[in-house]
C-alpha cells in the first residue's frame, strides 16, 4: 500500500485521488491517450489556423496518393509499368528528348522479355513512347509526392507545430512513402525477370508484389486522409446516441471489407483474372465455376488461380455491398450530425456505383477506361467509408 501511495504522488493527475480509484483513473487514462493517437490530440498545437494549413496540406497529399493509384491503375491497364528497365532517384527523372535518346532506351528495353511477349518487330517506337512516358509520369507523381509531403513537414516541424503524438505520425508516414518507393522498383523487377512468378511465361509484374504496393498505397492515402480530417473536421459527440456502437462497429466491419475487396482486386489485376468469365451473374452458364481449385497446393488458388481470385472478389464484393447496405440502414435511424449523415449516404451511394462499375468492367471485357474508373472508385470508397468513420469515432473527454 505505501508503494502504491508512492507511485500515485508522483503523478500530479493522481496525487488527490483515493487508492480504490487508482487503477480505474490510470486505464482510462491509458485509453484515452491511446484514442488521441488516432484524433484530437494531434492538434493540440499552434493555433487554430495553423491547425487548418496542416489539416489542408494533408489532404492535398491524400489527393496527391489517390492520383497515384488511378494513374498507376492506367499504366497497369495499358501494360505500360515495365517499360522503364531502370531505376535511381535522380539520373532517371530526366526523360529522352532527342530521337537518338528515344532510341538508346528502346534498345535497351528490347532486351527484357515483354519486347518478345508484345510482338517484337511489330512494336514501333511510337509505341515504345507511349509505354515509357505513362510509367514516367507515374513515377514522377511518386517523386512528387514526395517533395509536397517532406518539405511542409519539415517546415511544420521545425516551427514547433507538431506535438508528440503528431510527429510519431509524420514518421510513420515518411516510412512508407520511402518504403512504397522501394516496393515499387521490387515490383516492377518481378516482371523483368518473370523466372520466380507464379506464372513464368508472362512477363508481367508479380500478383503478390502488386498487391503490397496497392496496400501500402491505401495506408499511406488513409494516414494523410484521417490526420487531415482531424485538423479541419470540428468533432461531433455521437456517445449519448443509441446503438452508436453497434453502429461503429458495422462501419469499421464495412471499411475492413472494402479494403479486402480492393486488395483482392489487385489480385484480378496482376492475374488478368478479369478476362476469364465476363458474364454476370453467372460464370457463362454455371453459378459455380469450374477448376476453382484446380493448383496444387490448395491456398495457391486463392492468389494464383484466375478463376478462384475473380469468384472471390465478385463474392467479396457482394458481401461488402450487403455490409455497407446494413450500416446504412442502422446510422439513418440514429440522430447523428449533418456531416456524418452526409458520409454515410455517400458511403450507401458509392458502395453501388463501385458494384455497377464492377459489373460493366467484367461485362465489356474490361475495357482501359472503365477499368481505371473502376480503379478509381474503390479509392473515393474507402474515402467515404474512412470519412463515415472519423465521424462517429469516439471522442475523447
């Protein structure tokens, strides 16, 4: 006991405070802090307009990050991505301009096996351009990202406007867009070198390496997405409201599923799993499809196999939709505030417009356009579903 009362004079928050309340005073103080990481806490410094520049900045980084993934969607559905052989930080940020340029880098590309898998003699140097500068823009928007995240940061930082749990957060965002730098040349020399694919007679990126790179690209949009919302979005207390956790819940289980949904699209991608039943509802005239489970080992088909990785993105998809429908139906019963109401109608609104993009892309052998549309929505999804849930987060007393 005289250890206990020790302890407890060492901490200002405690010293005044009866023995039997210690314990409950001290867990809620460790759930508190652990909710602040996540929201209000990370304002806590500079003023009120301070707060709002950061708050702005982070989310022209989360638009900066969407753009990404929609043009790296384009130049997957175009087979651009393996179109530039070679990567540094620096020398390659300078494109061809002459013609003798344009034709040293498409000799040296003649030289990987997607040149032989295109045609060959049949592929112009036109052609060739076309490949190369919409991987260059991509990579480019990637170094763009860069600059616009670390400079601001480092003048934020410098000036004192960040707190603990705030810088804690820049950190950990600096490490994945580093990292997703990295994944990014990982995954594109898994399609240089196709010998250790799962499928070694395309050159085309490894299924499992694209997939990282999508994920952490969805990390990175909703670290800035959330953080930014934190700094602008006065909160709103949804804590007396019926059903408000239930309600959470069935949001946080509808997020979790579009994540999983729009990672397994990865999958579809980097498989061209697309294109093996374009027909809907039923795959041609079964509402099973065959070989589901054709590779040996099984869990190879859950990721390898192009039949088995579009039946569960579809089902995926249906099961997401059911989820959003739920959570829709729940929160507009509830009282809650005009901008949670209007995440989650968009969120209901959204949810369908993905399904009939979905729908159309499979049906009209996905086509570049609709795909990346596609592509693009599962992005402005995860959006409204993180939005919905900043909303109605709780908040901290």
């Amino acid at each position: 006991m005289s250890l206990l009362r020790g302890i407890i004079s060492r901490f200002p928050t405690l010293a005044n405070t009866s023995i039997s309340r210690a314990p409950k005073l001290c867990y809620q103080k460790v759930v508190i802090d652990s909710k602040r990481f996540l929201g209000e806490s990370l304002t806590s410094n500079g003023d009120g307009k301070s707060k709002k520049a950061i708050g702005y900045w982070l989310l022209g980084c989360a638009g900066l990050v969407y753009g990404a993934v929609a043009l790296g969607g384009v130049t997957r559905l175009t087979e651009s991505g393996l179109s530039m052989v070679k990567w540094d930080l620096l020398k390659t940020m300078k494109p061809p301009f002459s013609q003798a340029d344009w034709e040293k880098e498409f000799e040296i590309y003649k030289q990987y096996p997607e040149y032989k898998f295109k045609g060959g003699a049949d592929m112009t140097l036109s052609d060739f351009k076309f490949i190369w500068t919409m991987e260059y823009l991509h990579r480019m928007w990637g170094r763009g990202i860069g600059i616009a995240f670390l400079l601001p940061m480092g003048y934020f930082w410098a000036r004192g406007r960040f707190n603990g749990a705030m810088k804690k957060r820049m950190v950990f965002a600096t490490a994945l867009l580093l990292t997703q730098g990295g994944i990014g040349w990982w995954m594109v020399k898994s399609g240089l070198d196709p010998s250790q694919n799962s499928d070694k007679d395309v050159p085309r990126v490894s299924q499992y390496r694209l997939a990282t790179h999508l994920t952490l690209a969805f990390v990175l949009y909703s670290v800035f997405l959330w953080t930014g919302f934190s700094h602008i979005l006065p909160a709103a207390d949804h804590s007396k409201l019926a059903k408000i956790k239930k309600l959470r819940g069935m949001a946080h289980g509808s997020k979790t599923l579009i994540f999983t949904t729009a990672i397994m699209g990865a999958f579809v991608a980097g498989l061209d799993a697309g294109l093996v039943y374009n027909s809907w509802p039923k795959y041609a005239d079964r509402w099973v499809p065959e070989h589901l489970m054709s590779k040996v080992p099984a869990w190879r088909n859950f990721f390898e196999n192009q039949v088995t990785v579009q039946f569960i993105h579809r089902n995926l998809a249906y099961l997401t939709l059911l989820s959003i429908s739920a959570t829709w139906l729940v929160g507009r019963r509830l009282g809650l505030s005009p901008r949670a109401k209007a995440a989650l109608h968009g969120l209901m609104a959204m949810g369908y417009a993905q399904a009939l993009l979905g729908i159309s892309t499979l049906v009209h052998f996905v086509p570049v356009w609709l795909a990346a549309l596609h592509q693009s929505g599962s992005m402005a999804l995860i959006s409204f579903a993180l939005w919905f849930t900043h909303e109605i987060r709780r908040v901290p007393k």
